[in-house]
C-alpha cells in the first residue's frame, strides 16, 4: 500500500489505474479506522480492482464547540489496517491541501442539510458534502464506499451526486456493532465504562421498533412512543432526536413502509452518538 498525500499525486495514479482499465473504489474516512471501517475497505476491495482510502480529519464539518481538536487519530494503526483489508493507497492530504489559501467554494444540498443531524450540527453536512464534492473531484472512483450508522449523511451525498451529475456509485454498508450491540464509532473511546453501559439504550431503542414492525406495527406514534420509553430508562442519555423518517427526503412519516428510516441520536456524558435501522 502507498501513501498519497497531495491531490496531484492521488490523481496521477489513479489515470495511471484508469489507463490499465481497472475500476477505482473510495473509501473516505476521518481515521481512527475500526472494525466498521474496515468492512468498507473489504467491500470495496471485492468490487474494485484498485481501492484508495482516504484518511483526513475535515475541520469544516466540526462546528466552534465541536471535538475537532481531539477527535482520535491513530495514523500507524489506521495504516496497518487499510493496509490488511486490501487498500491500494491511503489518500492523506494536510488541511492546506484540501483547503489551500483563499478558498471560497462550499457544496450544500439544501433542504436535507438542515434536517436530523445537521438540525442539531449547523453547518455540518455542508462540510461533509465539500469535502466528498472534493474528494470524488479528485480520485474519480467508480464506486465510493459509506456505512449505514451515518445513514442522514448517506442520504444527502446521494442528493448531491444525483444533482451534480456523479458518475460515482454510492455503496451503503451495514452497520456493524461491538458484541455488546453498540453500533461502532470512532467516538466510542471516549466513554468511560459506565457511559458505555449507558450508551446500550441507543441500540436497544433501535431493536424494540425492528421488533415491533417485524410483528406487523407500522404507525410512527407507536413506534416511536416505545422508542422513547425504552431510551427514558436510561435517565442520563440527553436525546438529540428520536425520529421514523423517509431515508431518501429524512422528512417524517406517520406509517412505516418501503424507504423508512428509524433514527435516534443522543449525548452520553459529552459523546454524541448515533443509530438507526431501515425498518420499512
């Protein structure tokens, strides 16, 4: 595997791929790479021929209060494991790469934006979708690889490759979870153990509305009145949102059917996390 760390350097070896007749993946990531990511290094590494993961911690997705100063970073560890899931090259740019000197040019798909996380996070998706809009810009890949935990994320860079006219096909990986049945995340190490035990409820939440729609419940009241319930068990949660919404629009719906998404996101201690199901 090699290391790429200018935007020049990534697109000279991908034409070079391109001009041998391989197919790109990408996988973005902000590092701290873990078991989640690594199912989309494999993933992409099934599907395409030569698989570029880029590593970069996007300042413009983290709002003024935000963990952007000590978001985890493990660049030996990240390598090792890009490296064992089949990775080509690691894309690590600095943040003057991404964002040399006088840049002035954002992405955002309104509307969506403005809707689960980015009501909470102002700003954040407009972050996400420049960062993507670059990334995509630069490696062309034929498939970009992202995993359902950020499932609002998924749908608003689905929006803008559709209206940016991206060649790029979006593939959404399963969640993958800790034995315990949390979801992983890179923000994970920031719990300590009882925040840990406390942080269960998110998952349990999701479980309680895959059962209850597996046994025939469709309307949103129900579902999400036993969601809050059970996530009220756990008194120290600081919910975010708790919502059954269209995965393609994130607008709410009242019946649960084809495209219907089960979203819950909440503070534990001072770690937002996040889960969901598709339940329809």
């Amino acid at each position: 595997m090699e290391l790429l760390r200018t935007i020049a350097e990534l697109q000279q070896r991908v034409r070079q791929q391109q001009a041998r007749g391989l197919s790109i993946g990408l996988v973005p990531t902000m590092g701290a790479l873990h078991a989640g990511h690594a199912s989309l290094i494999r993933a992409a590494a099934k599907d395409c021929e030569y698989v570029v993961v880029s590593l970069f911690v996007n300042p413009t997705q983290f709002g003024p209060n935000e963990d952007f100063a000590k978001y985890p970073r493990s660049f030996a560890a990240d390598c090792e494991l890009a490296a064992k899931e089949g990775a080509d090259a690691l894309f690590t740019p600095a943040v003057e790469e991404m964002y040399p000197e006088g840049a002035a040019t954002f992405v955002e798909v309104e509307g969506l934006s403005n809707r689960l996380d980015g009501a909470s996070r102002p700003g954040h998706f407009r972050g996400v979708t420049t960062v993507v809009t670059k990334l995509l810009a630069a490696a062309q890949p034929d498939r970009a690889y992202f995993g359902q935990k950020d499932a609002a994320q998924v749908a608003v860079l689905r929006r803008m490759t559709r209206d940016l006219c991206f060649g790029t096909e979006l593939v959404v990986c399963p969640i993958v979870r800790d034995v315990d049945g949390l979801a992983l995340s890179s923000r994970n190490v920031y719990l300590t153990a009882d925040e840990r035990k406390q942080a269960l409820a998110l998952s349990r939440a999701v479980r309680r509305v895959e059962a209850l729609v597996a046994h025939g419940e469709r309307k949103a009241e129900v579902l999400l009145a036993t969601a809050r319930a059970s996530l009220a068990a756990e008194p120290n949660l600081k919910i975010d949102y708790v919502e059954l919404v269209n995965w393609a629009t994130l607008e709410p719906v009242k019946v649960a059917e084809a495209g219907t998404l089960f979203a819950v996101a909440a503070w534990v201690g001072e770690t937002r996390l996040i889960d969901n199901a598709v339940v329809g």
